[in-house]
C-alpha cells in the first residue's frame, strides 16, 4: 500500500486457507496462498525429506543513500512492532534446514518468533523452487548451449536478458507478514547467525556506524608516549615524512621557543625513535623470511619482509573500537517495490560466496574475510627503484571504514622479493621460476591463514565475545598481469588468456550474458600437475590448450579458496585503464588526428567548455595528450561524447560515428559496474547494456585494422558473476589499493637512505600504523569525553530547510543586488518580481512591500539530500528571504524542457539528453531543488538547447532513465 494512502479497516475471508486479511491485501495473499497450496500439493507427491540439519536465513544493505545502522550484527532483535509473527521462504542455496517432512526441492525457513503460550509450533514455509534456474554446473556444462556461431567465433546477439543467472535474487514469499509498504526493507540472516528474519520501514532502515562502547577504550591511548604532545609531534613527523635531520631542528626550535603550555619531552630524533620502538607492539611488526627457490639445479635465496596477515587481522578483531564495526554473519536483503521483495547487494555479506562459505564451516564458526591485492610498483621518478607491496582488507568491516585509509582500513603487510636477471629475462623456465618464487613467498605469507582456516581459532573479540574464527581468502584483487601471475595462466598470449574461463584467445571480442566457456577449475589443474606419472614436457602438452603453467598454485592449499573465483574484476584496470584508454579513446584520438587540426581544436575546445564538476577533472585538451592517471581516463570518458558528437557526422565520418556509438555503450556500462547498491534490475540493465556493447563493436569488423580479442575486453563477461558472488565493485576496485603506493614512493624518496629500502620502508610504514592506532584510539577518547559534556542547546540561525543546507551567505540589499547584476537582464526589477511571487504564494493578509533597503541572504553554497522526481533548471541565485517574520530559502532558475522537436536522429544513437531553455526565468521555493544536474552546451547554433550529462554517476543515470522515459536506456 503506497505511504499516505487511508488504509481499508474491512476484513475478507480467504476462501481457501480460511484466514482473515484486509480487503486491500487479500488479492495478493490468495496468489501466494494458491502457489502455496500448489507447491504442497506437489510435494506430497515426491519422496525424500530432510534429516539432520541447522536452520536458515540472510543479512543487510543500503539504498543509494548513507543510511546509519540500528541493529548490530550481534544485537537482541525485538518481536516485529508492526504485526504478529511471520516466517519468510527464501532461496536457500543448500544450506542444510531441520528434520521436516517437506521434500528436498523446496526451500524452508522457521519462523522462530512465537507469541508466549500459543499452542501452534513454529510456522513452516515453503519457497517454490525456481526449476529454470541454472547450476555452476549447468552452466559449465551447457556453456555454448544458447550460443550461435558466427565467422570468427561465438556471438551473442540470439541471447535474451531473461535468461540472465540470478537464481539468489529470487523474490522470498512471506507467511502471516505485517501490512507492507513501498521500500519496506527485509533483512534475512545466515542461519548461524540465530536470528530471525525481520522487516524495517524506510524512513528506520539504516546502516551507519554502531556506537562504540566507551568503557572499551584504553584510559591513556597515546601510551607508551608521554603525553599527548610527544605524540602529536611524532604523528606529525611520520605523516610529513620528516628526516632524522629535520627532526632535529625542529625540536631544538621547540625547545627554544616552549612556553610552558605544552610539555615536550623529546630532546632529539633518537628519543622520538625510542618511543616509536616501544610502541611496536601495538600492531604486528615486520619479519623477514628467506624464500628459496631451485633454478637450473641450484638453490637461489630471496628476501621478503612482511608481517603476518593472520596477526594483523586478529589485531583488528581485538580491538574495542573497531569491535562495533564487525560484521560476523552473511545476509540477504530485500527492498519491497510495491508488488514483491526485490533483493539487492552491497557489502560482500550481502552476497553470495560469503553465504556459501559461511554454510560450509561448523555452526558456532565465524568466517574472518580476507581481500587481498599485490602489485609491483616504481618507487624512484625513472623507475630504476621498484617495490612489490602486498596490501590486504578485511571484509567483515564495512566499506566506510575498510576502504579508507584510516584505522581498520587497507594495509600494507609485506613486500615481495623481486626477481630480476638480464641474461635469464625472456626465457620460458626464468618466466616460470619467477612465478614460482612469488607462490613460494605467499604460501609462507599464507601459513597461519591455512592452517586456521581448517581447524579455526578461538578468539576473543574487542566487543568481549569468545568466537571461532576461520580466516579465508575471500577476494584476491589485482590488475590483469598479475592476476596472471596469480592464476598461472600464460597471460594474454596465452592460448586461453582469461584467469577465469578457458575461452579461446581468438574469441574474447564475443561478449553474452551466460558464460560462452567453462569455468576454469582448480581441482583439475591441481590432478595434472601433482601427477607424477607425467613428465615435463607432457605435463605441458596438457595444460597449453588451457594456457596454464605446469606450477603449484598456493591458493590450491587455502581453505573454501578457489583462486578462479577469488580473482576479481578491477573496474580501474579493466575499464578506465584498460579498454578504455589503451584502445577506445586511442582510437578516438586516431580518428580526431585524421580529420586535422580543425578537428583537433574543435574538440579541445568543447572540452573545455564543459562546466566544472565536483570530483570531475576538468580538461581544456585531450584530443592529443596522454594520462598515466586512471582517474582522468574515467572523467574524460564521462564527457566524451556530448563534447564531441558534432565532430563526427554520421554522413561525413562514419568511422568517428561508430566509435561515438561504442564509446556510449561503454560509458553506461562503466557507469552501472560502479553502482554503490545492485538490484536485479540493475543488474538486468548491465546484462543488457553488455550485449548492446558487443553488437555495437562490430565496429572491427568495418575497421579490422582494430583487433578487439584482448583480455580486458573479455573479462567484463564476468562482471555479473563478481557482483553476485562479493558485492559491488568498489568491495574489490584496484583504485582503492594504488592509492597506498603514495605514501610507500614518499617513504621512498624522503626518508629512505635508497638502500636495502624494503627494510627501511616496513619500519616506517609500521610507525605509520600505530600512528593511525593511537589517533584512532585518542579520538575515540576526547570524543566520549565530549558527549560526557553534551550540549543539548539548539543551534541558532541554522541553515537547514528541509532537505535543502544552505552555506556561504552574504548579506545584501535588494538596491546592492540589482545594481550589481544590471548586465544580467535575468536581474531586470529583481525585487518587484520578487515581492510578486512572495506576495503570491505566502501572504496571509495584505499585500506586503518589498522596500531598496531590505536585505537578503544571498547563498553561494547549497545541498540537497533527495529522492524526488525530476525537471531541469539552472541556477541564477539562491538566497533567504524573510518574509512576514518568516524566512524563506528562494532560488532564481531559468527552466529547461525535455525536447521533443528538432531532436537529431543522432541524439538516440549517442544517448544524448537533450532538454531547451524557457523563456521567462522564475522564482522557486529552493525546496524544491532535488540534486545538481551537469549541463554542457549542445553547440548548436541559434538555439539554446543544452545536454544533460546522466553518466557523471550513477545515481543521476538511473534517475534520468526511470523518470524520463524518452530517454530510457
């Protein structure tokens, strides 16, 4: 029932369970009744039923919007307000379910909230089972099944997005549930967790920070420094990369200088250093290993300094502050649309390959999550220095905090030995010793994860409660070269290229929305390779049609790891500094450079004429210049073709049009990858846009001088599946990760003697996280002693209406305004116009005058927290006006209109948003403001049409597609 709506208090019968529901639900109850009462029917007429087994449920997500939490992972959950209680029936994907006499086929899940006294035992529901749904082993077995051959190699245009593989995005079915309404959410917990399913209304879903317990907290957090101070400045000397010498100086000038307000004890570099020794043990220090490795019949020893991740995740774990952050079951969330339960994913809980591991380990088990990334990075400007740095995450903690660079974010915890020789480089046995060094270094990395991960440790938490932890390798993330390594694939000339499927390198430009190939398996590599009745080179006769290398993979040893499904598509790698770069805007600027300098600096001067954008780099050329940075490519590419569509007609250069078509494929596929939230809708529109893409790049095949077989081409295939199995793709963004190099190159370069700097730039970074330790924990301190001290008062003058936060106010006369703005003849009798609209719209007796002297608020800063509807209009002024002893935010806007003549045929072809600008400008209450919208020229002569840009993200594209249905992907 729609929020506002008058509910029907009237009562009606179900005439087939006998029951009593409200008239406005009863319709639906008989549908779901009815395909109950069918599936039991069924059901008595199999055989089979379910013996020995633990119970079933899922976990939580967000919308879109920054919601803050209000039940915690290990909260007691109170009986539902709003109704009796219900049970729910949801997909369970082989979780074992109690004893009951149901058949195996369909899915059960009890309803554990029983109302003291009844006589009823607990509800049983029933989820029909989606006979259509596919296998992994279906679909590896029928993986060419729904593929029509064309010259070349597979293709996929015969698909249908219906067939797209979302068999845990089923909508669950709910017994005796309360009265729904539109965006109800429903949280359905792993059956280890205990907990019942529970529905939560829109306006109290949420899933921020839970409050950290303040008894927890150390009662001196910059202990083993002796004051504040002395960590202060040691933080700052370790942020600032300060050198011995540097230090020096600055605490002789402090010293000379004290005034007696703060106490310094340190005298010089050596009492800082001290210190920071004695501060080690607050997180896992470095070690190095020795990793030895046979070649050419001899032992060659290399060197690796890392800490153990096992011991830096338990030191997370352990740790009061960061215990509220932990998120220790899986689960499924659901978003009622009006009509049925749609599920959606963003943290990797909410997603699939958690439930699975978390169904495989023992019922009082606890999976710890582990997202790991190597990558060899230069540490010197001409890149004679190199560095190999290992970095891990947890998983369990949620993105706000795993993601950032803080406490309990990404972490360096080694660095590997890099193998270098001239004479060897370029020979297959040297390649594949250098392969064999880096599984030797991880597997000694990796030891006390394997071993935990069999038989878990016991562990109590920062939050006081004893688990049983299994440490599991949950993601590995990394770019296409080294998930090669990882893999052991021979790389992009291998004759299968893609670390995850064996599809033939001749057919990667093929995209579809089923797999086209069989997923890889390591248990089949794993039997050829440890066969001993093979030699070496039959063993690589084997293996080459699979382009595997005849080596020991470590992750064959980690438990519930298959390293294939582990190894996650890089959204930065794969799209901005990958397809995009090295081959679509490479070829766009191949066809600006044909067209000639006119060409050229037309397109830099469109380019340039794109308005600014927060968070959006702003470029005056890019038809000839390159970018070592993947962050530009991804703004570039947001732009590209609304600043460049006129360049390429469609009658005069059909090469630049095409590519214009690709390029816009592309970018809504960029766009819907980085959604922050997946629902299968959005899902389904990926799916889509994906085989539009691969129809559209038959652009080759009218250009063969372009070869699009290429691996970063090919893996986008797998997006859907990395969704589905880990959350979205900022959970394993290799963005995330390169920004650590920073700080490790400035290490590096500042406060490194350029000397055996693996060991010098593991101590530094180590201070570096027991500096983020210590200000976390001090933070966390000062902040509990400031709520102590709450002030209740409320803030004057605040700047909040509504959803709309006006800032940067100036005040000024409508005298001063109007004279200041008689250029702009949007400002012509500003206030008379003004005094109109107020008079108008808000006065409650007579007419009230407008006088020169009265003064506004002019804003210069405004936010919008919303969820509206759309229309467009561009902002001339936004300011408070105080009216009747009232004060009203206005804002002064010239509207836009969706166009709907003169629309060119291009504007379809290229997904051009086309709107005109009205005549007259007006005035609106500043409420009505939904969100900022970016409006670039449309650089047509004599009109004053402007596009609306939708893929600056992804909120704006969707937004735009569902409420502009013209301009509908």
């Amino acid at each position: 029932m729609a929020r506002g709506r008058k509910a029907n208090s009237t009562k009606v019968r179900c005439d087939r369970c006998g029951r009593e529901f409200l008239q406005n639900g009863i319709a639906s109850h008989q549908r779901a009744c009815e395909r109950q009462l069918r599936v039991a029917e069924g059901g008595r007429q199999l055989v089979g039923g379910y013996n020995d087994a633990p119970e079933g449920s899922g976990q939580a997500a967000n919308l879109g919007i920054d919601y803050e939490e209000d039940v915690s992972p290990n909260e007691e959950l109170n009986e539902d307000p709003r109704g009796p209680p219900w049970a729910i029936a949801v997909p369970l994907d082989g979780v074992a379910l109690p004893a009951m006499d149901v058949p195996p086929a369909l899915d059960i899940l009890l309803a554990v909230d029983v109302p003291p006294g009844a006589d009823a035992p607990p509800l049983g529901v029933v989820f029909e089972d989606d006979a259509n749904a596919n296998t992994n082993a279906d679909a590896n077995a029928n993986a060419n099944a729904n593929v029509t051959e064309g010259e070349g190699g597979a293709t996929s245009t015969s698909e249908s997005v219906a067939s797209l593989r979302l068999p845990t995005f089923r909508a669950p079915t709910l017994i005796n549930a309360p009265m729904l309404s539109e965006d109800d959410f429903l949280v359905v917990r792993h059956p280890h967790a205990q907990v019942p399913p529970f529905i939560k209304p829109f306006e109290e879903f949420n899933r921020g920070a839970p409050d950290v317990d303040p008894a927890r907290l150390p009662k001196n957090p910059t202990e083993p420094f002796d004051s504040v101070a002395d960590f202060e400045f040691a933080e700052i000397a370790a942020d600032a990369a300060l050198s011995q010498k540097h230090v020096n100086r600055l605490l002789s000038l402090i010293g000379r200088v004290a005034n007696g307000s703060a106490a310094i004890s340190f005298r010089t570099y050596r009492d800082m250093k001290k210190a920071w020794d004695v501060a080690s043990y607050q997180a896992p220090t470095y070690v190095s290993h020795s990793v030895v490795v046979p070649y050419k019949n001899e032992d060659r020893t290399y060197a690796m300094h890392a800490r153990d991740p096992f011991e830096w995740g338990i030191s997370l774990v352990k740790d009061p502050l960061l215990a509220p952050q932990f998120v220790w079951n899986s689960q499924r969330l659901y978003k009622y649309n009006g009509t049925t339960w749609e599920r959606f994913v963003d943290e990797p809980d909410t997603a699939d390959r958690w439930w699975e591991v978390e169904s495989a380990l023992p019922a009082d088990g606890n999976l710890l999550g582990y997202i790991l990334y190597a990558d060899k990075t230069r540490l010197s400007s001409f890149g004679t220095q190199k560095g190999y740095p290992i970095m891990a995450r947890l998983a369990n903690l949620p993105a706000r905090v795993r993601n950032s660079d803080g406490h309990g974010g990404g972490q360096i915890i080694g660095f590997l030995p890099i193998v270098e020789d001239e004479k060897e480089e370029g020979k297959k046995g040297f390649t594949n010793h250098k392969r064999a060094v880096w599984h030797s270094a991880f597997e000694i990395l990796l030891e006390r994860i394997r071993t935990y991960g069999k038989i878990g440790y016991k562990c109590e938490c920062g939050d006081g409660v004893l688990r049983v932890l299994y440490p599991i390798i949950l993601m590995l993330v990394a770019d296409y070269e080294e998930q090669a390594v990882m893999s052991l694939i021979h790389g992009p000339n291998g004759l299968c290229p893609c670390p995850v499927c064996e599809i033939p390198a001749n057919e990667q430009q093929y995209l579809s929305i089923q797999p086209t190939h069989p997923a890889r398996d390591p248990s089949h590599v794993q039997a050829i390779v440890e066969d001993a009745s093979l030699n070496k080179a039959q063993m690589e006769e084997v293996l080459k049609p699979m382009g595997i290398r005849p080596l020991k993979n470590v992750f064959w040893t980690m438990p519930h790891c298959n390293v294939y499904k582990a190894l996650s598509w890089d959204r930065l790698h794969a799209y901005h500094g990958g397809l995009f770069s090295d081959h679509l805007f490479a070829q766009f600027q191949d066809v600006v450079s044909k067209l000639g300098r006119p060409a050229v600096a037309q397109v830099n001067d469109q380019f340039n004429a794109i308005p600014r954008w927060p968070n959006l780099n702003h470029f005056a050329e890019v038809a000839a210049v390159n970018f070592t940075d993947g962050t530009k490519y991804e703004d570039i590419s947001k732009v590209i073709v609304p600043a460049s569509y006129n360049v390429f007609p469609q009658s005069t250069c059909p090469r630049g049009y095409i590519l214009l078509k690709c390029l816009r494929c592309y970018i809504v596929l960029d766009v819907l990858s980085g959604l922050e939230v997946h629902l299968a809708s959005t899902m389904e529109l990926y799916a889509k846009g994906l085989i539009k893409f691969s129809d559209t790049i038959k652009y080759g095949e009218e250009h063969p001088e372009k070869n699009w077989n290429f691996p970063k081409g090919h893996t986008q295939q797998h997006v859907l599946d990395d969704i589905g199995a880990k959350g979205v793709t900022k959970n394993f963004n290799g963005k995330l990760f390169e920004k650590l190099h920073g700080p490790v190159k400035e290490i590096y370069d500042r406060q490194t003697n350029f000397k055996n700097v693996d060991v010098q730039i593991a101590e530094i970074e180590h201070r570096r996280m027991v500096a983020q330790f210590i200000r976390a924990h001090l933070d966390a301190v000062n902040e509990a002693a400031k709520q102590d001290q709450a002030d209740t008062t409320t803030r004057k003058g605040s700047l909040q209406f509504s959803h709309i936060r006006l800032g940067s106010l100036i005040t000024q006369t409508f005298a001063d305004l109007e004279k200041s703005r008689t250029a702009d003849p949007i400002f012509t009798r500003f206030r008379l116009r003004l005094e109109a609209y107020l008079n108008r719209r808000y006065a409650s007796t007579a007419w009230v005058r407008l006088k020169a002297e009265d003064e506004i608020s002019v804003s210069r800063y405004i936010q919008a927290d919303y969820e509206s509807r759309v229309g467009f209009a561009q902002l001339r002024l936004v300011f408070i006006c105080e009216f009747e002893k009232t004060a009203y935010p206005i804002a002064l806007v010239s509207n836009f209109d969706v166009a709907t003549t003169r629309i060119p045929a291009m504007d379809a072809d290229l997904g051009l948003h086309r709107v005109r600008q009205s005549a007259d400008p007006v005035f609106i209450p500043a409420t009505s403001i939904i969100r900022g919208a970016l409006l670039s020229d449309a650089f047509t002569a004599g009109q004053r049409d402007r596009f609306v840009i939708d893929t600056v993200d992804g909120d704006m594209f969707l937004r735009l597609g569902q409420d502009v249905p013209a301009w509908k992907f």
